[in-house]
C-alpha cells in the first residue's frame, strides 16, 4: 500500500500539482522505486491511456535527473543496480547510466550485464548477443524480459526458435505490460520466418483482445500483414477475415486495404481481391471513402475477364483522393488494361511478286511462305500483362505494401 502510494504521489508531482506533502515524501527515493514508476506508466501506455504517453517522458526525464543526484552508496543495492538497467533498456538515458557504471565496484554487477547494456545503448548487435547468449543467473524477472526483448530482433537471424521462445518468457512473465505487447509484435516476423502459421495467428489474436488501444498498434499492423504475406496461401481468407472481427471497426478497413495493396505487389491477385473486396464493403457500411478500396479491385481485375470493367472504374477514379503511390498505379493499371483489350492484328501480310528462282530455292521458298506464322494471342496478351505487373513492381518496391 505504501509503495502505491509513493508512485501516485510521484506521478502527481510530476504533474506539477501543489503537493507539498509529495514532494516531502520523495525526498532522496530509491532508484528502483522510480524504475517502477516508470514501469506502471509504460504498462498504462500499452492498454491505451493518452495521458499516459507524454507523461512518461516526463517521468524519464525526472528519473535522469534523481539518478545523476543519487549517493553512490545507493548503488551498492542490487534492486537499484539491476533498476539502473532496467531503466536502459526501457528508454533511460545512455549517458547518465554510463556516468553511474563508471562508479560501480567491479564486482558489483555481473560484466557481461554491463557490456551488453552498453552494447545495447551504442547499438552494436554483435555485441549484444554475443553477451546476452547466456543471462547471468538470478536477475529480477523484468530485467530478463527486457534483455529478452531487445535482443529478440538480433538473435532471431541467428537462432529463431530461442529467440521465440524468449519472447514466450516475456508473454507468461510479465502479462498486461508493455513489454508483453512488445513482444507480441516483435513475434510476427520471426513466427511467419519459421513459416509457423499458427503460432502468428495465435500472437495476432493476442493483441487483438489485449493490446488493441495501444498507441503502437499501427506497427502491430504493419508487422501482421507483412507476415501474412509473406506466408502467402498458408493463411487463407476466412482466416484473416477472422482477425480483422478482432480488430475494433476503425481499424478493419485500413487493414484489408494493407493486404490488397501488398498482395498486388507480391503478384497474388486473387488475395488482393478478397481484400479489397472486403474494405469496399466497410467502407459503405462506414460510410467512408471507397476510392482505394475500387482501386485495388480493380487492379486485381485487370487481366481476367472483367479487364473493360476494371478499366471503366480506373478511369472514372478522382486521382485527388490518391495518395502519389496510388496514382503511379491507378496509371500503370490503366495502361496495363489498354494493352490488353487491344486487338493483335494477326492478318497475313500481302505476298510480294518472287522473281525467278531457281527450282530448289523456289520450293523452299514456297514451303516457308505457305502457312502463315500463328500467333498465340492469348500468350502475347499475358506475356503483356506480366511486363506490366513487373512495372508495378518496380513503381512500388516492396517497402510500399
């Protein structure tokens, strides 16, 4: 009880609230009891609370500051040694924890903890798994989660299983925090690089229930439908469709959208269909703009037999309402379209008068002009049609799914 007060007390003070009685209580307070704080605040960020966001950068700030003014004995505690690198791998300041491990004794903190943090913090991903393989044993459970987490990324193109496995620890471990969102984000790309398709689903639906308000939810989106991809047909339709129901209504449409433009860029039309299929549909029930949405629907379209109709609805598109990306595409569709439902002119060409050859030349002659060339219509339309799509390719690069 006394600790949650202490934290609430410290919150209001940073708010700047005439506390005098705060203030008075947090006097000279422990650092892990300021990394805790800071904890609380990260956690009430991840479930979705807006003032959580801008006031945990000020309590960062209020902790750079007790810790640079802390006594170096309070460092002899191991709670406020192993706070310090908590605090560095939660957002903290490099410099002031630099300055405060240049004070430890050498046996106070375990080496590899010290030169992996500051790995860490100069950003040397060799380093950081080189000292963070194995964990020195009996470290609080936060800081091994957050060890876990900011070498997830680093370890998983080196040993993929560990590295999910890791984020798992940090899933059962620390529940409802922000570094459990983290690590449900972070679990796409390695999932969909083992090709385990039920374990992605399985993190996506996690967030989803749990994690949906968070302010990083628009990478969890991007992470989830660069993973769908690249697992191509190992996810079928009703099962992203079951994803989205998870996703609140705001979010469904946006996301449909993402899978439809990246799968006209990975080649898989029928994908971006279905996709695109579905974000028309919110849109109207959303009332909302629907001019991406019949973009891609129509992009998926040309090259089958609806190819007229698909180029009637690009050229009727307000290019207005397209982002410059979808515009280079609205026009290379179109073009596509054109090529396509343009008629190959397969009619023999007007035989020339011969001159008098002589009998062998002339019969070969004769033999090679007899029949005229056939011409595979249906292959030079989609021998088209794929150049096409390679220039679409190339408009968009891979980075603009």
């Amino acid at each position: 009880m006394k600790l949650r007060r202490y934290h609430f007390l410290l919150i209001l003070g940073l708010l700047g609230l005439p506390l005098g009685q705060a203030r008075a209580d947090m006097l000279a307070p422990e650092p892990y009891l300021l990394v805790r704080s800071m904890r609380m605040l990260q956690d009430q960020v991840a479930s979705g609370k807006p003032e959580a966001l801008p006031m945990l950068n000020r309590v960062l700030t209020h902790i750079s500051r007790q810790f640079k003014e802390a006594k170096p004995e309070a460092w002899d505690k191991p709670a406020n040694a192993y706070a310090l690198f908590i605090y560095l791998l939660n957002g903290g300041n490099p410099d002031v924890v630099r300055g405060i491990i240049a004070t430890l004794k050498p046996d106070q903190v375990d080496q590899k903890l010290i030169a992996g943090s500051l790995a860490y913090a100069d950003g040397d991903a060799l380093r950081i798994v080189e000292n963070f393989q194995e964990l020195p044993p009996n470290l609080p459970i936060e800081l091994n989660a957050s060890i876990y987490l900011v070498t997830a990324s680093q370890l998983a193109s080196i040993d993929a299983m560990t590295a999910l496995k890791r984020l798992d620890y940090i899933r059962l471990n620390a529940p409802g925090t922000l570094l459990e969102e983290a690590a449900l984000r972070r679990g796409l790309a390695i999932a969909a690089g083992l090709g385990d398709k039920d374990k992605l689903l399985g993190l996506a639906r996690n967030y989803l229930q749990r994690f949906e308000r968070s302010p990083y939810g628009e990478d969890f989106y991007r992470q989830l439908v660069d993973a769908l991809l690249k697992l191509k047909n190992k996810v079928s339709d009703e099962e992203i469709k079951e994803l989205a129901e998870l996703a609140w209504p705001g979010a469904r449409m946006p996301f449909y959208l993402r899978v439809a433009r990246g799968s006209i860029v990975n080649g898989d039309l029928a994908r971006a269909r279905f996709a695109a299929q579905e974000a028309e549909g919110l849109a109207a029930t959303l009332k909302a703009d629907d001019t991406q949405a019949k973009l891609y629907l129509a992009v998926s379209n040309v090259g089958s037999d609806q190819t007229g109709e698909a180029s009637r609805i690009l050229s009727q598109l307000p290019k207005d309402r397209l982002h410059g990306r979808d515009i280079k595409l609205l026009e290379t569709a179109m073009a596509m379209a054109g090529k396509i439902m343009a008629q190959p002119d397969i009619s023999p060409a007007i035989a020339e008068p011969q001159p008098n050859l002589p009998k062998a030349v002339s019969t070969r002659a004769a033999q090679s002009t007899s029949k005229p060339p056939v011409i595979d219509t249906e292959d030079a339309m989609i021998t088209e049609a794929r150049k096409k799509l390679d220039a679409i390719d190339a408009i968009l690069g891979k980075t603009g799914k």
